[in-house]
C-alpha cells in the first residue's frame, strides 16, 4: 500500500531556520521524529522513526 501526503501550513521562523531543522537528524528528532536514519540528499531516501507509534517513514 503506497501512501501520499500533501500538506501545507505557514511556519513563522526564518527560512534558513527551518530548513535547518528539517535537514539536520538531531534537530528534526527534538520536536518531530523520534529519529531519522541520515541527511537528505538528492536521490536518496530515508527513514524517519515515529517510536511512540511504532512507525518508520520513508522520505524521498
């Protein structure tokens, strides 16, 4: 089963302070994952681990 999400919402920080907090593990893990198994990078896919749902996501 293949599942899509679109979502869309107004994040009142400063764009180089959100793109931070979504590319680096350790940020992104202190209010949204419980982990993420890397960096995104171009092409590559990655796990996010939502632990308190015992869910992983892959992130394209």
């Amino acid at each position: 089963m293949k599942m899509f999400v679109n979502l869309q919402d107004v994040i009142l920080r400063p764009p180089e302070l959100v793109y931070e907090s979504i590319i680096n593990p350790e940020i992104l893990s202190s209010y949204f994952t419980s982990k993420a198994s890397g960096i995104p990078e171009s092409g590559e896919t990655l796990i996010w681990y939502f632990e308190d749902v015992r869910v992983r996501l892959a992130v394209k």
